[in-house]
C-alpha cells in the first residue's frame, strides 16, 4: 500500500515526472476549453433550436463525465427551469421519452456502448437528437444519419485522452443548447465569467504554488488518509461534490461518498456515530478517519443553510474534521466553476501525493475489454 507523502507536492521535478499524461495541464487549460467548446457550439449551429420550438424534455445520455454534463447542465438551468431535465445512465431511455422531447448524447470519443444505444433508441423514437463527440465518430455518424445536430469535441493534448479532462468541452455545449431555448441566460459575459473564474483557480493551484498557499494542495493534504464525506447545499454544489467524487476515485483511485443537503440529513448522517468518526491514534496500522467536505452556495434555501450549519456543529462534536468550500461568482455557471475547477486540482494532488499517475484507469479499461463482444 503506498504512503502519502506530503513533500511530493512541493517537488517541482517530481510533479512533473508523476504526471506524465499531463493531467495538471490539461486541468490548467479549462478556461481556454470554455471559450474554445462554446465557440463551437455557436458554429456548429445550435441557434437552429429556436425556443418557439421548445421540446417537452430534455434527456442527456452519457455515461461518466458525459452524463455530469447533464447534471451540470440542470444545475446551471436551476429549479425554475419549464422543462424536464434528465440524465440517462443505462442502455434504456425513460419510458415516457418520445417525439417530443430532444435527446442530447454525450461522448467524449463518440464510441460509448450505453450512449450509441441511446441514441439510436431515440431515433427509433422519433425524438430530436443532438450529438457532443468527437468528429467523424460513431455518435456523430448516428447524429448526422438522423438529420440531428452535432457539436464536435475537439480535445486537448495529452491527458484529455482521458473524457474526464474534456468536462467543459462536453458541458458548454448544453448549456448553449439551453440558453438558445430560453431556459437560462448564458451570454457571453457569462462564459468569459466561468472561464476567467478557471484561469484563476489555474494560477492559484499552479505547480510551482507551494502548499501552504496553493487551495488545490490544501484539499489534497486534508482529503488524505480520511475517508470523503462530500456534500452540496444547491444543485450547483451538489454536481461539484458529485464531480469530486467520481474525480478521487479516477485521479486518486480513492472512494468517496457525497451526497446532497437536505437528503443527507436523512441518512449519511448517522456515520457521524460510528466507528470511523474518530482516529484510532493508538493503532498499528493506517488508521482511516471520516473527513465532511461542504460545499456551499451562495444560494441556499435557509432550510439547507440551517441544515448545514448543524450538521458540522454534529460532524465536529463527534470528532468529524469538516472542509468548507464556498462557491464564488454570480452567476451559476461561474459559481460551479470555482467549484470544479478546485476540486480537480485536489484530486490531482491527492494522487501525486501518493505516487500515482492520475491518468490511467487500467480497471475500467479491463472491464470494457472483459465485456465486449
């Protein structure tokens, strides 16, 4: 089992060497992956979906980093959005899904099994499709056979061979698709806003940042040895806390819990009184403490705020140490930025703290190969 070790974020060389796909950089050039993807966007002809034409549904088909798109496109469009917006994550659309509503399939390379098949069930359907992936793909031919649209993903060097480092490539499409429909407001101030925002967050968690100043490195130094409890007060926090989760397990090959205020209240709470609440100091062997990471909005429902507040006065009486995060920005879209751009950085980190290339995932590529045909 390898070791955490503290000194290797500040070890310019070994940053360098440890990364070799170069995920560090990859989540340095999101700013520029914001700008670049809704350019696209607009190019690709997303102003043809007119909001006089308004589907009845929304539906993201996407697994992984795909499908948080769908989520994150919901948090962006927020609780008083008209329509439905969903997230499909199997090989079946919902029951209810038809000639009415648009179907968007999310691929970052354009070959995902669960999400061509999606696809080519919503074009049995009879629904409007709408294709992210990489051109000339299979998702994009599927797309381009049905008279739908398609936005391609033109990914960054190196590490983006990983979907998980093209997040905003696969995001902003949707939420341009959105803004044309009318169902948020997503102007270009706002985007140069989510992409400024990153750029900060790149500056700040930068390499070179040493730990006691750099926020990226800070959450990789309090999420290790711990076992992540992670939760949002908004939609928009919950998608960043979700992100994080799916990030440490990826990046960091560490398991996380998160989950969302109030629901949480109703059950993940209760770990507070057992027996990982508190370090076994005393113990042999490594020793794996609860740690609560909030991560909160500016808009909160006072329910939740009230919520929140108790649960890390009940997190810390029991022993519980509790990272807060606040999102920063005024519109949603920026405020989920800061959020995911931080918490990417962390899991970084947390990796290379333990030695570990965060680009592989040898396990999940196993997997797809022990299950094709």
């Amino acid at each position: 089992m390898s070791s955490f070790e503290p000194e290797r974020l500040d070890d310019a060389a070994f940053l360098t060497e440890g990364d070799p796909s170069g995920m560090l950089p990859a989540v340095a050039s999101y700013g520029a992956q914001v700008r670049t993807s809704h350019r696209s966007a607009l190019e690709a002809g997303v102003s043809r979906l007119s909001r006089e034409d308004r589907p009845r549904a929304i539906v993201v088909a996407g697994m992984g980093a795909s499908a948080l798109a769908g989520d994150m496109l919901a948090a962006v469009c927020g609780g008083g959005v008209p329509i439905p917006i969903v997230t499909a994550r199997s090989y079946r659309l919902p029951g209810w899904v038809g000639a009415a509503d648009l179907v968007i399939a999310v691929s970052s390379s354009g070959t995902t099994e669960e999400t061509q098949t999606l696809a080519l069930e919503a074009v049995r359907r009879g629904c409007r499709l709408l294709a992210v992936s990489r051109p000339r793909s299979p998702l994009a031919a599927i797309a381009e056979q049905a008279s739908g649209l398609h936005v391609p993903v033109v990914p960054v060097q190196g590490a983006a061979a990983a979907p998980r480092a093209n997040l905003w490539a696969l995001t902003i499409p949707l939420v341009a698709v959105a803004s044309e429909l009318g169902l948020v407001e997503v102007g270009p101030e706002a985007v140069e806003a989510a992409a400024k925002r990153l750029e900060d967050i790149a500056h700040r968690c930068r390499p070179s940042s040493e730990s006691f100043i750099n926020p990226g490195k800070t959450l990789a130094l309090e999420l290790a040895d711990t076992i992540p409890m992670i939760w949002g007060t908004s939609p928009v926090t919950s998608a960043a806390a979700h992100r994080l989760a799916t990030q440490l397990g990826k990046n960091a090959k560490y398991p996380a819990i998160w989950g969302e205020i109030p629901e949480a209240g109703h059950n993940q709470v209760a770990v507070f009184e057992g027996p990982l609440a508190q370090r076994d100091i005393f113990g042999d062997g490594p020793s794996l403490s609860l740690r609560l990471i909030i991560l909160r909005d500016l808009e909160e429902h006072p329910q939740v705020s009230k919520r929140r507040a108790m649960s890390v006065r009940l997190a810390e009486g029991h022993g519980v140490p509790v990272t807060e995060i606040i999102a920063e920005g005024a519109h949603p879209l920026e405020r989920l930025a800061s959020l995911v751009g931080l918490v990417d950085y962390g899991s970084v980190y947390l990796a290379l703290g333990f030695g570990l290339d965060p680009a592989p995932v040898a396990t999940v590529a196993e997997l797809k190969a022990r299950i094709s045909p």
